[in-house]
C-alpha cells in the first residue's frame, strides 16, 4: 500500500528537522569546546570586507557540463545585479548590456519578449534557438519556430546569450541560442519562500511566489505567478498566469535525476494597428475592440545527469512544448474600421485561427576530457531527435460578438497538420594547442521529413507542396587565446540553416501559388573580438560577418491566360556585417558611495545582394537595399549610483531608422502597413534597494520624457500598420525572501 503524499511530505519534514535540529546541537557543542579550550583560541582583529561590483556583464566558462564555449561570444546578465523592471519584462532594459540586441516593442505589458540580433527577425525571437535551464522552449523548430513560451522575469536568476555560432551544439539558427535559468531552491533550508509583487500604471497588478527546499536527497522549487494589465493603449488588456514546478533527487554521487514542468499562458486583446495619420494624432487609441491572442504552454522535461568519471559526463534530456496559440480577431488594414452593419444590426464575423503545438525532443550528449600527444582536449558529442506535429487551424468564421470566443460558426478555410521527423548528429572538440590557445571545430548534420496534409479550401491539394526535406551539414570552428591574464582574443565561423516553415509554404489566397522547388536558407556567422579587463574597465568589442541565403519572399509570375499570380519563392540574399562593443567600469568611489558606468553600442550594416521581390504586377530588384528591422546604430548607455545597499540607473537607448518592408519604401503608406520606422531616443531610471537581508524593494519609470514612438511595423499578424510603445510607466515591486 503506497503512503499517501501528504503523510510522506510532513514525514520527510520532520525528519529532516530533526536532523538538522541534532547537527546545530552537535556543531554548538564543538564550538563550546574550542572556545573554552585556552590552546586553542584566538583573538581575530575585525575586518570590514566592501564589494564593487563594477562588471555586471561576464562570459560562460569554456566547459560547463556538457557544453563548449571557448571561442563564442557569450554574455550573462544576472539580474540581480541590474536595475531593471522585470515586472513588465522590459527588454531594452533586460538586454542593455549586450550590445547590438533589437527588440520589438509592441506590447508594454511583458507578455512576450520579441528580440534578434545582427538584423534577424525579432518576431517571437524566432531566429533563436530559446531555451529555459537548457530545455527548448520553441514552439516547433521546423514549423512555426516561435518561442510563445514565456516565464515571468520574477522567476529568472540570469540571462544567457551565445551568438550565432552556438549552431553546431545547441541547433542550426542564425540567432544562435538564448537560455533562461531560473532560480533554485536554497539547499541550506527545508522549506524556504519568496513573493514578488508589483503594481504600476494603467492597472498592472502582478504577484509571484515561490516555495524551494531541500530534503535529503529531494530538492524542489516551484512557483505560481499572476499579472493583470489594462495595458497603455485604449481598448487593451492582459491577464496572464504561469506555474513551474522542479525536482531534482541525487541518486548518487555521480548521479542526478532531474524533472520539471513549465507553464505560461496568457489572453491579450490586441488594440490593433494604427495608420501614420492616427499615431500622430493619438497613439493611444485603439482601431480593435474585439481581438484576442492567447498562448498556452506546457514545457516539460526529464533529464538524466551522469558524471561517469572524473573525464567523462553524459546527460539525457527528453522534453516537450504542448500547447495552443489561438487568435480571434477582425483582420484588416489598420485604415478599416471595424463597425456594426446597419442592416444587420452586428459587427462582421471575426477569424478565428488555432495552433496546436506537439513537439518531441530527445538528446543525449557526452562530454570526455582526454589528453593527447600532451595536448588536452575536450569533446562533446551528441545525438538528438525530434517529432513534431503542428496542428494548423486557420480562417474560421468566428462569432459577431466582442468577448474572448474561439467557437466557429463555418469549417476552417484551412485544417492542416505539419509533421516533422529529424535527427541531428553533432561533435566539438576544444582543443588546448597551449597554454593559451584553443581550438574548436565541430559540425552537425541532420536528416529529415517534413510532411504536410489536410485541406485548403480554395486550393487543390496537388498544387500544394506537402513534403519538405532536411539534409544538411554544418561545419564550424572558434578559437580564443589568451594575451594576458586579463585579455582574451575570441573568434569563430560557423555555419547556419533555417528550415521552410510552415508559413512559407501555405498559398495565402488562390491568386497566390508556392515554388515546388523552395531551398531551406542557410548560411554562416563569423565573428572576432577581444575581451578582458584594463585598469577596472570591463570590454568586449567583436567584429560580425553573417550572411543569410534563400531569403523568402514573392514574385509576380505570368500564367497562360495572361493573369498574374504570386510565387511564393526564395528572392535572394542578404549580409550583415558591423560592430558590437560593451565597456563598463566604474567612475566615482567615496566610502560606501559609488557610480559606474556602462556603454552597449552596436553598428551594423545589413543588405540585400542579388534579391528581387514582387512590386504590383511587376518585380524590382532590391540590391543594395536595407534589411527590414536592421538599424545602423543601437545604443545603451547607463550611469548607476549605490550607496550602501540602495542602487539607481539612469538609462539612454538610442535606435536608428530602420525600414518595414524590403523595398525600404521611403514614404509612408496611407495604410500605415509600409514605410520607415523612424529613429528614436528613450531615457528609462530605475532602482533597487535591500531594505533587510529579507526584503528588498524595486522603482521603474520607464519612458521618462513620455516619447511617442513604435519599434516596427507588422506586415501580417497582429495586424499590419504601426504598433505603438508604451509611453511613460512606473512600476514599484516589493519582495520578501524568507
């Protein structure tokens, strides 16, 4: 008969009260003793330990667990350590010092963080290989890569980042690889608790709490967490909710066993696009009453943690995401009204689009030190598989009403199920040539099929590709050698690949047809820098060189009745190339006060070559021309004052135009759908204080100058036109940790 978990828990408790009760009696009798003992005591003289933390910024180690990363670029960002308002997840804050990070703006509330680099698409960060505690976070890889899964900040200790040449070990993406680490629990306690609660203007409410331990060979943390918004604009409004729950048992030694299980989910009704006209005259309001976006996701996962030797470790993850992104909305120009039909007296009926997410990871990787002809050297090898469904349910006839409502009153316009089977093979060796220079170089190959079925109903299905497959090999090598104790050159190249996603291969309309013949895109990173530390300063300046081939896109084709249609197809090329470069470090110390500084600054040149896409009825070659969302220049730059344990930033960000569209129209349009994105200067203060050892307090004031401003502007979902940013906000947060 199995014990009944209540019983077993408060068993477990107070043996482990006990015990500890037993070793605090044992360790005050040994302490008597000695103190007691003449021989053996001493007087210590008093010593006043004081720590500036002048870089908040550092790289991964060269080897951790399983992983390489010598050679790759790589920041950590602990939050702790940064003023920043992780009520809203306000990325320009989260990432302000790593240099070149765009983020698109779109919803102030912190339901989702849409970030790139070097010119790459921010939408959902689906360029990026995300992961939380190394699980893969994306919803599919090889269908919509978008990463819907979003943790509170509450519960992230840091932010890690790997550039594009993390694509041999982690997956093929240009992005390279983005993992949040949550926090753990404290092992020094049984039973230990943490609750983060804000609130803010336009209705932000959130509280987040967490309970963590640990019992013997048992650790678990989890968390519950809650946020409304009314949100900036008129006509919006989020409620979001997220658990996670962990559990790590120490079989043995050598021997973890680990499990857990994210959620996150939340309703968003989307105020909708405004035009160029309506944004100027009032960015608040809103052109939507009536349209939602709702993600809920599961990500579980079991790994299994083996150290076989003192050289040699393995690790096997097997994971999911499990979920739904469902949309309801009225989807038009931003410059068509959604009103009620006189003579029918109701709004038109909205779409209603769902996504089912099923996606399957299994991996082992292993990692063995070994020495050879005196050279040591360490590989990494690894396996992976994946299968994955996604279940695409699009251009439902919806209800004519205003509320959340995902009931269709006609059959999907498209019912579709993209299925994905692949393995991938991947080997790094980090070899140390000598004392002070290594080389890496590694590659990764993958074979597999993608397969398309179910029905379009304005489309034969012959005409529409249904198999996509994947065979490819990635080749790649870093390096890093190090000058001085301080100083470190770094500096790699590696090749990239992004499958056809689902998106690319679904005809939008029946005037529109897809090229039999679509090439998945590829391409490589390459990257050289130096890092280190010069007279208290931290740096780290590094060069890039990405390109990215079979760019998607359409052109206009001529059929036999002299009709033009769309070929979805690839259109051509594009390079990125530019400048990424931090230094912080600090400026003025006196006693318990101290200022410090920081300079994030990315300069980037991101360009079409041997492109054209579809111009009307015509197509116009594009050479020379802009990448949509790439500014020449992003810039951070940051002053924090402490003075005991009170801390305060003060925050620029700059970013440069950029343009929407690839025909980098110069005008913008009367729909608000294309044109420029114009440049735009932020000044954000926040600030932090340890009030006890046990509670601690947070102030944003986000947008001081209260600018108006928008980040990009959509082509497709949420709906094209501008998407305006938060004006200014503020938020206060107080935690207590116990």
């Amino acid at each position: 008969m199995k014990t009944p978990f209540p019983f077993t828990f408060i068993l477990n408790t107070f043996f482990a009260l006990l015990i500890s009760l037993l070793n605090s009696i044992d360790l005050i009798a040994q302490t008597d003793s000695v103190m007691n003992d003449p021989q053996r005591t001493h007087l210590l003289p008093e010593l006043n330990v004081t720590d500036y933390r002048n870089r908040l910024t550092e790289s991964l180690p060269e080897i951790r667990g399983t992983y390489l990363f010598a050679g790759k670029r790589s920041e950590v960002i602990k939050l702790s350590d940064v003023d920043v308002n992780i009520a809203e997840k306000n990325g320009r804050q989260l990432f302000a010092r790593i240099p070149g990070v765009f983020v698109y703006d779109m919803d102030g509330a912190g339901n989702q963080l849409n970030i790139a680099t070097r010119g790459l698409d921010p939408h959902r960060s689906w360029e990026m290989n995300v992961r939380q505690n190394g699980i893969l976070t994306n919803s599919d890889m090889y269908g919509y890569p978008a990463s819907h899964y979003s943790a509170p900040m509450e519960s992230i200790s840091q932010i890690e980042l790997v550039r594009g040449t993390a694509s041999l070990q982690y997956g093929a993406q240009f992005g390279g690889m983005l993992n949040h680490v949550t926090k753990q629990a404290d092992t020094t306690k049984t039973i230990g608790a943490e609750s983060i609660n804000s609130a803010g203007t336009y209705g932000l409410l959130s509280t987040y709490n967490a309970l963590g331990g640990r019992i013997g060979k048992w650790t678990y943390y989890v968390y519950n967490y809650k946020r409304h918004s009314a949100g900036y604009r008129e006509g919006s409004r989020s409620d979001a909710n997220a658990q996670f729950a962990s559990m790590h048992f120490q079989v043995t030694r050598k021997i973890v066993w680990k499990a857990e299980v994210g959620r996150s989910a939340y309703i968003y009704k989307i105020p909708g696009p405004l035009t160029d006209s309506m944004f100027h005259r009032n960015p608040k309001q809103a052109s939507r009453q009536r349209n939602y976006f709702n993600p809920d996701i599961w990500v579980p996962s079991i790994v299994f943690d083996w150290k076989l030797s003192d050289r040699t470790q393995m690790t096997v993850t097997h994971s999911a995401v499990l979920g739904k992104r469902n949309s309801v909305q009225f989807d038009a120009l931003a410059n068509i009204k959604d009103t009620i039909n006189p003579e029918t007296g109701h709004f038109k009926p909205r779409q209603v689009d769902i996504d089912g997410y099923k996606s399957l990871t299994s991996e082992m990787r292993v990692m063995h030190k070994y020495t050879l002809f005196q050279v040591g050297s360490s590989l990494a090898v690894g396996f992976q598989l994946m299968h994955n469904d996604l279940h695409r349910r699009q251009l439902g006839q919806g209800t004519t009403g205003s509320d959340f409502d995902l009931s269709v009153t006609k059959p999907f316009g498209r019912d579709l199920h993209y299925k994905t089977k692949n393995a991938a093979f991947f080997i790094e060796n980090q070899v140390r040539v000598t004392p002070k220079l290594i080389i890496s170089p590694g590659l990764r190959f993958e074979s597999g099929t993608t397969s398309m079925s179910g029905t379009i109903s304005y489309y034969k299905p012959e005409n529409v590709p249904n198999k996509v497959r994947h065979r490819f090999l990635l080749l790649g090598v870093t390096g890093q050698y190090q000058v001085t104790n301080d100083v470190q050159l770094y500096g790699g190249w590696s090749q990239a690949y992004r499958p056809v996603l689902f998106k690319d291969i679904i005809p939008a309309s029946i005037y529109e047809k897809v090229d039999n013949n679509l090439k998945d895109a590829s391409g490589y990173n390459s990257e050289i820098g130096v890092k280190g530390v010069w007279r208290g300063f931290h740096f780290n300046v590094g060069l890039f060189d990405l390109v990215y081939r079979n760019r998607m896109g359409s052109l206009a084709v001529s059929v036999e009745n002299g009709a033009t249609h769309i070929l979805r197809t690839n259109v051509g090329d594009s390079r990125h190339m530019g400048i990424e470069a931090l230094i912080e470090g600090p400026l003025f110390h006196c006693g318990k006060f101290q200022t410090n500084w920081f300079s994030s600054v990315s300069h980037m040149d991101a360009r079409y070559r041997n492109a054209r896409i579809s111009a009307g009825p015509d197509n116009k070659r594009i050479d020379g021309n802009k990448v949509e969302s790439a500014p020449d220049w992003t810039i951070r730059n940051g002053v924090t004052a402490a003075y005991k344990t009170f801390r305060m930033t003060l925050q620029f960000s700059y970013v440069s135009k950029t343009f929407s569209d690839a025909l980098n129209t110069p005008v913008a349009q009367s729909t608000g759908a294309k044109g420029p994105v114009p440049a735009y200067h932020l000044w954000d203060l926040n600030a932090s204080w340890l009030i006890t050892k046990a509670i601690s307090a947070r102030i944003s004031v986000n947008n001081l100058a209260d600018k108006n401003y928008f980040t990009k502007r959509p082509a497709s979902y949420p709906g094209p036109g501008i998407w305006p940013s938060d004006g200014r906000t503020a938020v206060i947060s107080l935690g207590v940790n116990i």
